[in-house]
C-alpha cells in the first residue's frame, strides 16, 4: 500500500515493505535520498545500493523530480534520523532537469520571502511553505470542528451581493456588460438594467448581514468564505482577497459573543499547537534566525510557541475604549509623540500601534476592547444608552494589534432605521435586513475574524501575502 512519510516517522513498523511517492529534495553520493512528500516537514532517507541500480536510472533522481520508492523500513545506522527505507526499487515519475532547478526556489539554499512571491506556484515545496499551508489546513479543521461541537450551522452566503454591509464602498463590480460599449441611460449613466442581474452587484465584503438573517431562524449559525476588499492598501496586513470566519447567535449579547469569540480562538490555537507540532518549531527556528539580524526592538517579545501559549493560557483583558484612551493619553510613548498618530481626545480611530501598546507593555495580555464610540463604528452596531457609542468589541493580540471584531447588533427597528438615514446606507437595497426587525426581533450578536490574520499570528509570519496560496493585492493577480 502507499504510506504517507508523516505515517511511516509517527509509527514505524521496523522491517516492514513500504510503497513511498514524493519529491526528491537531495540526492547525495548517489545513495542517500532525501524524500518528501508534503505530509511532513521531515524528510524520509532512502538508501540506495547504487552497485544494483543502472546509472541511467539514477542520473534521473535529481532534486525536485517525483520518484516512488519500494523498499524495507530500517533501522538508521548514520545521525540524522531513526529511520531509513532500504531501497529495493525505484520508480522515476517526472522529471526535473538541473540546469531549470537552478532558475527556480527549488534549488536548495535560502531565497527571500519576495523571491517566493514570485514563485508562488512552487513555493508551497520549500519547507517554509509546506509548514505554514499544513498549518492553514489544520486551522480550517479546527475552525469547523469547533462550531459543529458547539450547535453552530454551516451557512454558505452570496460572494455576489447588491449590499455593501460595511458600507465603505470598497467593492469589486461584477459586471458581463461590454465594456467597451457599456449601455447607456438617458442622462449618461451605466444602463446596470441591461445587465446580467439587472441591477449594480460587487464581490462582497462579508457574509454578516445574510448571516444575521440566518441566525434569526436557526439559532447559531457561521459562515467561512471569500470576501473581497477594493482597498488601495499594500501593506503586510492587508489583502484583496481573504477568507472571514463570521459567526452569528441569536438571543445573545455583547458578553455573550466576547466569551464565545475568546474560547474559539483559544480551542483553534490549541488544536495546532496539539497538532503541527513540527512545523510550529520549524517556523520558531526559522524567525527567530531571522531575527538576529533585526534591532532588539522590533524583534517579537517572544518566541513563536510562547506567544500561542501565551494567548492560550491567559485570560482576555475587557477593557472600555474610553479607558483604553485615558491609558493612552497618559503613556509615555503619546506624550513623547513617539506614536505615528498622537491620542489627543476621545473619539480617535485606535491604529495598530496603540493596541500593540496595551496588549504588549500596558496590560500584557490579550485584550478585548468593547463599548466603541457610534461615529467610528458601522450602522448595525446597538446604540448604547448614552447616545454616543455602540455595544461594539475588538480582539487585541500582541504583534498584530485587531484580529477580531464584533459587535450586538441594533435589533430595534426605529433605531436601526434612523441609523441607517444618518449615515446614508441604502434602506431600499437592505429592505430585507431591515424587516428581520418586524418579525420576533430579538438580542443577537456575532463577530468577524480574518482568517488570514489568524493564520499569520500562528505562524509568526511579518506579510499576510505569505499565509495565503496566491495573495491578491493592487496590481498583482498573477496565477
């Protein structure tokens, strides 16, 4: 039978036949090869009694070619590994010349994480890669795995939307009119009636709304799903295309969604530190390598493992945004104006810096800030009491500053509506958001998480195009 190597390393059966397929990373004095086939991080060693093979045969195994391997599993006799396949047959399957694994990342030395990019259809075969997409996998697992145990339903909402739920107007069109002879009204506008849906659609930028509508029926539900982002931003944080875990419940509060949120996180990140055990030390070493060469003040506070146990093990900080802004009016970093963006009165747009500042030096610890004022926040957020600010929640991680954010949602219809009229969102094309509130209105509430964030924070990778297969940014949609 075909073994995978993860399954021959985790349970040898010493002396046992073994049929392996992969990808030969090194071939060394024509007997020792260094085989992989993605399951692992850890290569399998194959010993080949070169006096019993044609030369033409083993002119073919060069780096980046896929072979299969018959043979007996041994017990090692070099350093290195325990254990090592004796080969009795080897099976060329596809090719690699030398001279193109020279122009390509397969060659083996170290390349730029921008040299990858460029590379991005090969990249996934260098160890790097292959830890972090095992690692992406794993979370997705544990994404699913911890809704469906907690009564949560599965629930596949438009990539194709006439709504703009955030309101920000940073949508892709979709469009199947002729561009170079768009239709025409009478007063010189896009005829969007001759279009495919007979009226404006975009790519959308997050399942909520829909979710929400879901959620007043069947209880909890959670979407996991594309979402879609026109933002001009290229920065490490930012991507054109990303995945949104967003889960909604019904008759539940802010308290409520800050206590789920906070156990979700905590169960995912368990389930890969349980699980990617290889791959999460393999990705320590690596930063911190990389990470001699920085100054001690950007290099992270602490190693990779450390800093997922530390978000594990410690209990959430639940902090006001108006007590978040008296601290940092009153840091030393504001008042020395070492902030790029100087806290100067309530009401101020919290940027990365000020919430790695309480996460990392002030409370050290993971931090959720809730109760945002109302003008900085969207219109399906609940109107406080006080008229001036939202039953709105962001998650605070050290190194990344927001991964999650969420909020009560305004399930009282008059308040909803008037919201919607201040802030000039379209009540004609959310009609059917707004009548949920007619029919058994009631207390809900729900979150969004970026799973790329999540992904990078798991990884301690720096650029979030590098927890992604094929990153999509402002002018780049290669492959």
């Amino acid at each position: 039978m075909k073994s995978t190597i993860a399954s021959i390393l985790s349970s040898p059966n010493l002396h046992q036949d073994y049929n392996v397929y992969g990808w030969v990373k090194a071939f060394r004095s024509n007997r020792f090869i260094a085989l992989n086939d993605g399951s692992t991080i850890k290569n399998l060693q194959c010993v080949v009694d070169f006096e019993n093979f044609d030369k033409s045969l083993l002119d073919q195994i060069t780096i980046g070619s896929a072979i299969k391997i018959f043979g007996v599993l041994k017990e090692s006799e070099g350093k290195g590994q325990s254990v090592e396949i004796e080969v009795s047959k080897v099976e060329v399957l596809g090719l690699a010349d030398t001279d193109e694994v020279k122009k390509t990342i397969l060659q083996p030395k170290r390349h730029s994480l921008e040299k990858l990019r460029e590379q991005a259809h090969l990249r996934v075969r260098t160890n790097t890669f292959g830890a972090i997409m095992r690692i992406r996998a794993k979370l997705s697992y544990a994404v699913h795995d911890y809704f469906n145990s907690n009564g949560f339903f599965y629930v596949n909402t438009p990539i194709i939307t006439g709504s703009d739920a955030e309101g920000a107007g940073e949508m892709f069109k979709v469009t199947n009119l002729n561009l170079k002879d768009t239709p025409k009204t009478t007063s010189g506008d896009i005829n969007f009636k001759e279009d495919f849906f007979g009226k404006e659609t975009n790519l959308t930028v997050s399942g909520q709304l829909e979710a929400e509508t879901y959620a007043l029926g069947l209880g909890n539900v959670y979407t996991f799903g594309p979402t879609f982002r026109a933002e001009n931003s290229n920065t490490s944080r930012h991507l054109a295309e990303f995945w949104m875990i967003e889960p909604e419940m019904a008759f539940c509060d802010l308290d409520g969604n800050m206590d789920l949120a906070e156990d979700f996180i905590k169960h995912v990140l368990s389930y890969i530190t349980e699980h990617c055990q290889d791959d999460l030390e393999f990705l320590e070493q690596r930063l911190l390598q990389e990470e001699k060469s920085k100054p001690e003040k950007d290099r992270s506070p602490m190693p990779l493992r450390e800093k997922l146990d530390f978000v594990i093990n410690n209990q959430f900080k639940r902090v006001s945004y108006t007590e978040a802004i008296d601290i940092l009016k009153n840091s030393k970093p504001n008042k020395k104006k070492k902030f790029d963006y100087v806290i100067e009165e309530w009401g101020a747009d919290l940027q990365s810096e000020h919430e790695r500042f309480l996460v990392e030096k002030h409370f050290k610890c993971p931090v959720i800030l809730f109760d945002y004022p109302a003008k900085i926040k969207a219109f399906y957020m609940r109107l406080n009491d006080d008229q001036k600010t939202v039953r709105a929640m962001d998650i605070l991680f050290p190194g990344i500053g927001e991964i999650v954010g969420g909020s009560q949602r305004e399930e009282r219809f008059d308040v909803l509506k008037s919201k919607m009229e201040e802030l000039n969102v379209d009540q004609d094309e959310l009609w059917w958001y707004l009548e949920t509130r007619k029919f058994g209105t009631c207390v809900h509430s729900g979150f969004g998480l970026g799973f790329e964030r999540l992904v990078l924070f798991a990884t301690g990778m720096g650029n979030i195009r590098d927890v992604i297969p094929y990153p999509r940014t402002p002018q780049n949609a290669d492959f």
